[in-house]
C-alpha cells in the first residue's frame, strides 16, 4: 500500500479544515484517516497513480491549509517518503524509483511534531545528519532537484 501523509501549515488545524469542507470530505471518505505527527493527516492509497490524484483531487485545500504532501510506496522505499512532487515525476514515469534518492529534506521529530526541514544530499548511499537541534527521531523525504532548497 502506498501512504499519503499531508503535513498542516503552522496556525492551521489541517484535519478540521480538510473535514468540514464538502468536496474534501467527500474525496477523503473512504480512507481510513490517521496522524502520526501533530497537524498531519496520513491515509493509505493503492498505488501512486492513485496517491497523486488524490492529492489532485484535495489542490485546492493543500495550497491553502498544508505545508506538504508526502508519499511513500514500497515499490520506492519501505521508510523514505517522497515529495508530492517527485511522486508524481514517477507516476508519470519522468524518473526512475532508483533515481530518486540525491536530494532529501529531513524532518526532525520533536514532541510528536515535525520541525524546520533540512536539506541534504545523500553522498556514497550515506544521509547526512539532522542537526538543526536535538530530536528524538527523523522523517526522511526524497525531493526533486528543483525543490531541494526551496
């Protein structure tokens, strides 16, 4: 199964402005919603293909209410997450599963929430540290080239 995680912007509860609006209501009804950080919502999709058109389908409210969308499928990593974007550059088979893992932003761990992204590069299959301050664990996400930085 391919997970969809979507990370909420700082002073927005993403799951109540997800859940009482009508058309994302209703996109996300059969999904079985949960929240492994503070201000996420994750959920499980069949495929990647399917991952990116959910995620097309809620634009409207992402643009507006999240500060990300993340994907992770198996087929790529069992741990790493992809960027919405770099998810659907595969779906659309502009890159290879194997050609996604240079550029990363990490995701410190603190208290449950997601805190301040790194980014880094990976250099001879070996991710740097997370090192902006002391957290209990690290979300590693796969970036497109363009994005890294952003």
């Amino acid at each position: 199964m391919t997970r969809v995680c979507l990370v909420g912007s700082d002073g927005v509860d993403l799951r109540f402005e997800l859940l009482s609006r009508e058309t994302a209501r209703e996109a996300l009804a059969t999904y079985d919603l949960s929240r492994p950080y503070e201000n996420t919502l994750a959920l499980e999709t069949v495929s990647v293909g399917a991952a990116v058109s959910l995620l097309n389908d809620l634009n409207w409210y992402l643009v507006r209410f999240a500060d990300a969308a993340l994907v992770r499928d198996p087929s790529v990593s069992e741990s790493e997450w992809l960027s919405r974007n770099l998810a659907e550059a595969l779906r659309n088979d502009r890159v290879s599963p194997d050609a996604t893992d240079e550029y990363l932003r990490l995701y410190g761990v603190d208290d449950g929430e997601l805190v301040e992204p790194l980014f880094v590069t990976r250099t001879d299959g070996e991710t740097p540290e997370y090192d902006l301050r002391d957290v209990t664990e690290t979300v590693t996400v796969r970036v497109t080239e363009t994005e890294f930085g952003r």
